[in-house]
C-alpha cells in the first residue's frame, strides 16, 4: 500500500512539474513589490502599478520588461530584485528592465482624449492619463491562456472622476495583448455623458520620432535603443561595461481607429467612444535579442 501510495505522489508531483515546464504565459499579483500586477508570454512580461505605489505618482500605462527566450520569468526577476538585491534594471541573463514609463501611458497603456469644438477657435485636443488600479481579479489561468482584470476608481476625464475597468488577456503564440476597457461615471445621469471623447491604446516617445511607423489605418509602432533611459544605460555600462542592448518595437492595434497620430509625447490610435461601451485594443513589444532557441 506505501509503495502505490508513494507512486502516485510521484506521479503527481512529476505532472506539476510537467504542467509547470509547458506553460507559456504566467500572471500575478505582486504584494511584495507594492501592489504590482504583472504577466508575461514567450515574447515579453509586462506590469502595471497598484495603489501601494501611489505615493510616487505613478499611470496606469503599461511596463514593459525584456527577455530573450520563451522561458518565464515574471518571478526570477523579481527574486533577484527583493531578495538578492541584484537590480532587474541590469541585463544579468537575458532578462532585463530598462522601459520607463513614469506617469504616461507606456508601452501599450489605455490613452483618453478630450476634444474642442469652438468655432472660433481651432479644434484642440487633450490627453488623460490615469493613476494606479485599486482592485485587482483573475479570471483565468492556464498554460495557454492569463487572463485578468484591474479596476480603476478615479480616472480624471475633463473635470468628471470615471471608473476604468481593464481586462487584459494574454496567449500562448500571440505577440499582442488583448486589452477591452470600459468607462463609466458615478457622477453623470444615464442621459448625459462627456462630448468628443475618443479612447484607444497609446505608446510614450522616449527616444527620436523617426522610428515611428504608421502600419495601417488601425496599427501604430514605435522602436527605440533599449537603453534610451539614462538610469539603465549608466547601470549596465558600469556592471558589464555595455553601451548597447539592442533595441524595443512597441506595436499598439485599436479596431476601427479614426486617429493614429503623435500627441503629447504619445504615439495614439484611438477613436470615438461613449461612456458605458467596450473598448478593444491590442498591444505587445518585442526584443532585438529575444530568439527562440535561447
């Protein structure tokens, strides 16, 4: 009986280990590092920010990390950062963080714009940009397929406080994220709402405008040197002496786009949207140096 009892606990165990090794995407709140919500794919891990970190104004853009394998490594990283205190800004092995976002909307962060119609005036447009999530759900979880939602209670929208709800869902072989929002509002009546809104999916500039590419009529992306950010440059020159760590490509792909344009520091593709509807946007990045036999 010991003998068939120890047997399956070995056929167990080598199943978890199995499951583990075959699973391609990977997600999950992250306490320990101030409320970070973060996941990954075989082509890129990214994050967004919790309200722990609040006190140092942060977005509700998106993060993005590189790596140059399939392999997972949300928690590697991580690990390395809190307990061994070897920063992930730094590329060690092939897993590296050099991607500021600061309070804009990132690599692939929900951009909402407000629009002017005097008509004595030219039409002008303004950006908003969030804060960080205050609710977090996951609503699946395999080794093909993450899926979550964030729930964002103050989203400052033209003098009206919105709520955003995002849920974001990453596969197995698919280099973009899916990302379907919805806006709503405490404060407007049913009947009323906010004039010449738009919404899509937005990329920061960090680096020269010249690698902007408008692929079509729905599809913006951006590439810039990976270490455009002068902190992660200096870090990594003065570890490994390193003055180039290849270079990001950035895509973002909001259906039925009407403006794909630069604005405010920001790549955009949005279009008009009403108060109470999804929206559905795509946005992934990739790595020179990512190959899939590393």
């Amino acid at each position: 009986m010991k003998k068939i009892v120890f047997f399956a606990i070995a056929l167990l165990s080598l199943a978890a280990c199995q499951t583990q090794q075959e699973a391609k995407v990977y997600g999950r709140y992250v306490p320990e590092r101030k409320d970070d919500f973060a996941w990954e794919n075989e082509y890129a891990a990214f994050r967004m920010y919790g309200a722990a970190l609040k006190p140092e104004n942060p977005s509700n853009g998106v993060d993005l990390w590189l790596k140059n394998s399939p392999a997972l490594v949300v928690d590697t990283m991580y690990g390395r950062e809190l307990k061994d205190y070897r920063p992930y800004h730094i590329n060690y092995d092939g897993n590296l963080d050099c991607y500021k976002v600061a309070h804009t909307c990132g690599a692939g962060g929900l951009v909402v714009l407000t629009t002017s119609n005097h008509l004595e005036q030219p039409q002008t447009y303004q950006t908003w940009i969030g804060g960080p999530y205050d609710r977090w759900e996951i609503l699946e979880q395999t080794p093909e397929r993450f899926v979550f939602r964030l729930e964002y209670d103050s989203l400052l929208v033209a003098d009206q406080i919105l709520r955003e709800t995002i849920t974001i869902t990453a596969e197995a072989g698919q280099m973009l994220n899916r990302a379907d929002v919805v806006l709503t509002s405490n404060n407007l009546e049913p009947s009323q709402t906010i004039s010449n809104l738009l919404a899509g999916g937005g990329i920061y500039l960090h680096d020269t405008i010249d690698q902007v590419e408008y692929v079509d009529a729905e599809t913006i992306r951006y590439t810039e040197d990976a270490l455009s950010d002068k902190q992660a440059a200096r870090m990594n020159y003065e570890y490994n002496g390193s003055t180039s760590q290849g270079h990001i490509t950035v895509t973002v792909r909001t259906p039925g786009a009407t403006r794909t344009e630069i604005l405010d520091g920001n790549l955009i593709a949005v279009k008009p949207y009403e108060l109470g509807d999804t929206l559905t946007y795509y946005f992934g990045a990739t790595w020179s140096e990512w190959h899939p036999e590393n």
